[in-house]
C-alpha cells in the first residue's frame, strides 16, 4: 500500500456524502441537495438548488457534482444516492 493510499484510508479523510435530486415532470422544473458529513470531526455542509427547466436523472447527478465540487483535499468518500 502506497502513503498516498494510507492517507486517503485515514478516518480524518473519510467523508459521507448523501444525495437526491428530482424533477416534476420530465422534463420540468428540478431540484437537487447534498449533505456532506465529516464523522471524525461531527462537522456537516449541506447545500441545495434547482432549475426551471432539467431532467430527473441530471438533478440527480448534480446533487453528486454539487457535493464533491466543495471538497478542497483528497478525501475517501462513502456515496448514498437512490440513483441506478
């Protein structure tokens, strides 16, 4: 195993990351949201939005996009989506 990946392994650089995304319609109007949980130091980032005008399965992806965007270092990341 490489330092990088011992690193990476740590629990201090282990995230959760929920999200969701949804249309009404489809197209329609959408929105999509993410929690983003740091279990070793209790801290959470949450964020949410949407658009006038998208699909369900593209709501779902940015709810991930949003979520992993906020991320400033190389972190091991647990995924939760209700997404195939």
């Amino acid at each position: 195993m490489t330092e990088a990946r011992q690193t990476l392994d740590h629990p201090l650089n282990w995230v959760r990351l929920y999200t969701d995304g949804a249309c009404k319609g489809n197209p329609g109007p959408g929105g999509w949201a993410y929690i983003l949980q740091h279990p070793a130091s209790g801290k959470e980032r949450q964020d949410s939005g949407g658009e006038a005008h998208s699909t369900n399965n593209r709501m779902e992806l940015m709810g991930v996009i949003r979520g992993l965007e906020v991320m400033r270092l190389p972190l091991t990341v647990d995924l939760y989506s209700d997404s195939q």
